[in-house]
C-alpha cells in the first residue's frame, strides 16, 4: 500500500542572502519597509498608549466604575465594559499588526504560498491596523462621556448639596471627584478624538501603498508606461510650438496625469467639505458651541432629579437634536479621514509617475468616489440638521420677547441655581450663544444648490476621468499584448538560429 504524506509544504523564509544579487536586494528591501512601517505604526499609537494608562490608573474613573450601578438610575452614562473592551481587544489588534509586519518578509518570499494569499497579506496587515486605532477611538469616544460628567461635577464644587433634589450618590461621586481633583487627567475632547483617527487612517493607508509598493509585481506591466513614452516621443512634431507642447503634456493619457486631474477633482469637491467640518467640529463658531451645549448639558442636567418636568414641550424640538450629535458632527470628520486616505493612493502615483497595477489603479479610483459619494452625502444631512437646529434655537418663544435659545439658557439657569449657573456657564458657552445665531446652511435651499454643484462635478469629472482611464488601460493591454508577442517571437527567432547552428 502506498504512503501518503500529509506534510505541508508550507514554509517561512527568514533569509536575507541569497545567491541572485535582485532576489537578496528584494529581501532586504522588504525587511527595510517592514521596520519602517513597524516603527510608524507605533509611533502614530502614542495616543491610545496614554490613554490606555489612564483608563487602567485613573483614580477618579475607578470611583465612577465602583458607582456606576448607581449612578445609571439617573444618567445615561457608559458601563466600564464600553471603555475597557475596546482598549483591550485594541490591543489585540495592535499585537497581530506587529507580528504581520514581523513576519512580513518571511511570508512573502515562503514556499508552499500561492500569490493570491500573499497579495491578500498585506490587505490583513492593514486592516488590523485601522481595527486597532478604531478600536482605541471607540474606548475613547465613550470615555469622553464620563470626562463630560466629571467635568460638569467638579465646576459645581460641591454647591450643589444646597439644592434637595440632587440624589445621594452623585454628591457622593461629586465629592469624590472633588477630592481626587489634583489626580485628575483630561484627556481629548470628542470630536478631537475622531480627527486624531482621521490622521491615524490616512498615515496607516500611507504605510499600506509603501508595503504595496514593494510587494506587489504585476506581471502585465512589462515597463508598458515606459514603452508608451517613447512612442510618444517618436510621434512628437518637432516643429510643433510650446503651447500645443505644454497641453498635449497635461493632457496625455498616463498615470501621473489621470491622477493628477483626479486629485484636482477630488479637492474640489473635499475643500468645501472640510472647511465645513473644521467649522462645526471645532468650539470657534457658535454654531459648534451651540451643537457642543445640546449634546451635553440636557444630560448632564438630570442630575438635579427633575428629568420629568426639566424641559417643557416647548423645547422638544431643540433636544431632538440631542443625540445626533455623531451623526452630524463627528461622522462627517470619520468620512473625510476615509476619503482623504483613498486620496493618498493618487498622490503617491502622482509622485512616482505610474502605477504599480491597473487593475488596483481602477478599483481605487472606484474607492475615491464612492468615498466623495458617501462624504457629501453625510455633509448634506449634517447641514440639514444643523441648520434645522439653529432655525428652531432662533425661532420665536411663547413670550414673543425673546427666542427659544434665550428661553432655554433662562431655563438651564431655574434648573442648576444662580450659582452653580456661574460656575458652568463659560464652560459651556452659555452666555456666547444666548443670542440669535447665524448660521450660512440655515435655510435648507443653499444646502441643495451647493449640492447640486458639487454632484455635478462629482459626475462629471467621474466620466471624463473615467473615460480617459478605460482608453488608456485598452491601450495598455494591447501595447502588452505588442510587448509579448514581440517576445516570444525574439525567442523562437534566437531558438531557430541556435537550432541551425548545431545542424551545420
């Protein structure tokens, strides 16, 4: 009977040295970029490194975990569950984008490893790394709610035991707070922790077109973009004059060009968006302090046990908008990290001239507009809200003296008392936005005209560009299929010749 053997054939390649000078080079090469990616990766994790030691040696968050069972009967506050899982499986993530890197190298030039898998390695490396900082910033985000409690408690200092309704448990924690003051650590605020995600996805796309770059060969390219220069050049009018010269040269289907007029698409399109997002995320506007201030204090503001009767009717449709304050601030920030992470892609192909693969070329081109697709889209409905916010804060009050907001700061005053008022008061910009405020959204048809233009060159562009790639990657394939048979023919030429040689 024969024996079948069930051992893999499956290898790890640890060596540098090899006898063929290019292999050894590309072995080298891959370790190089397997280091640097290593030490970048690790040094744009600083953040969830100290926050990670926070969360574990935080004495004042420890006092809020212990009382937390408590503490929920009243507020609407995070489990230590929701802040400890994700740093703990963020640093699960962290430690298998480490060994992937590690092992970089000896899995791409193992034995027993067909490309598909390969190809598919460096797309597992990344996504434990953008998993990782996710991760890290969901820890921190429902951290950021605990920090708002704990701010708002030790502004009060401790006043607040005048007022009868405040329940035992949270002048305890208060005190507490109060107490543990000088031990305290303030970490980002809430949209600050999604704009450091936002630097740390587009940084990790980076690392990625670098492993790409020195991973991925494809087959077909056959120096096809150099091939295509020199034909150009050869059909060059030599009487042709500099103008005709300087257009043909910007408009000429390559890599750099199709990129570089996608770039230049792309920021037309991302400007305005981000110039918006930096607006409303950032507490240099009223509109931000005044979504910053409905967010926050309704919340915070039960701790004075009259949750029933806190808000009139009347004030429904301001704190409405309480709880979408992710969906139209901080998704708006997440989406333009994505999109300006695909934008990188074009840049680096940009910088180097072409383009490692077409294939990869046109899925990421898809990516990069899917991504503009999806950003303007949660920038109209976070303008739609914020508008309809700042139209309701404006609006006309029973007393026809003054607007909802006047009466809802007023309100905000009767609930905490003429004293603990004043000590909140700055922090929440209360006496900023106790006012009419403007806002360039707040009526809904500029939101639409803006739209329709960007979408217009959002479309537009995507076919002009588009077209010119289809036309190019069909050139490309048939100057391949040149390239090839150009080849083979050479071969069987110089078999043919040796074949005679040894016949004579």
């Amino acid at each position: 009977m024969e024996k079948v053997d069930f051992k893999s054939k499956f290898r790890l390649n640890f060596a540098i040295k090899n006898n063929m000078a290019e292999v050894q080079e590309k072995n080298a090469h891959l370790y190089k970029v397997a280091v640097f990616s290593m030490f970048i990766f690790v040094v744009i994790m600083i953040p969830s490194y100290i926050f990670s030691w926070i969360v574990f040696t935080d004495i004042n968050l420890k006092v809020y975990f212990d009382n937390w069972n408590e503490l929920k009967v009243y507020l609407d506050l995070p489990a230590k569950i929701q802040i400890v899982l994700p740093v703990c499986l963020g640093w699960g993530f962290f430690a298998l984008t480490i060994l992937g890197l590690i092992l970089l190298k000896p899995f791409l030039t193992g034995n027993g490893i067909n490309n598909k898998i390969k190809n598919s390695y460096w797309i597992v490396i990344i996504a434990s790394a953008v998993l990782t900082a996710l991760l890290f910033s969901i820890g921190q985000y429902e951290f950021s709610k605990f920090q708002e409690f704990y701010t708002f408690e030790s502004l009060i200092e401790q006043r607040s035991k005048m007022n009868t309704n405040v329940p035992e448990i949270i002048i305890f924690v208060s005190e507490q707070f109060t107490k543990n003051k000088s031990q305290s650590y303030i970490w980002a605020s809430e949209d600050a922790i999604w704009w450091i995600l936002f630097i740390q996805i587009i940084i990790i796309f980076m690392l990625s077109l670098s492993i790409q770059n020195a991973m991925l060969v494809e087959g077909e390219n056959l120096n096809i973009n150099k091939y295509i220069d020199y034909l150009n050049k050869r059909k060059k009018d030599l009487s042709e004059n500099k103008i005709n010269s300087f257009l043909k040269k910007i408009f000429k289907n390559s890599d750099k060009n199709i990129s570089n007029w996608t770039i230049f698409a792309a920021i037309c399109i991302i400007l305005p968006q981000f110039i918006y997002v930096i607006m409303i995320s950032f507490d240099t506007t009223k509109t931000a302090m005044l979504t910053r201030t409905i967010h926050v204090l309704p919340e915070l503001l039960k701790r004075y046990n009259l949750s029933e009767t806190m808000f009139g009717d009347e004030f429904n449709q301001l704190l409405k908008y309480q709880n979408n304050y992710f969906v139209y601030c901080s998704l708006p920030i997440i989406g333009l990290g994505t999109t300006m992470a695909t934008f990188m892609y074009f840049v680096s192909v940009s910088i180097r001239g072409e383009n490692k693969s077409q294939n990869l070329f046109i899925t990421q081109y898809f990516i990069i507009y899917i991504n503009l697709l999806i950003l303007t889209c949660l920038i109209i409905v976070s303008k739609i809200q914020v508008g309809n916010l700042v139209e309701a804060w404006n609006s006309t009050s029973i007393n026809d003296n003054t607007n909802l907001g006047q009466d809802f700061v007023l309100r905000v005053k009767e609930i905490m008392g003429e004293r603990d008022f004043e000590f909140i008061k700055n922090d929440y910009y209360l006496d900023q936005i106790n006012q009419t405020l403007k806002f360039g959204w707040e009526d809904t048809v500029n939101v639409i005209t803006e739209s329709i233009i960007l979408f217009s060159i959002m479309i537009s562009s995507f076919l002009i560009i588009g077209n010119n790639i289809l036309r190019t990657t069909i050139f490309k394939k048939r100057v391949g299929a040149q390239i090839i048979f150009s080849k083979k023919l050479a071969t069987r030429i110089r078999i043919n010749k040796n074949a005679k040689k040894r016949n004579n």
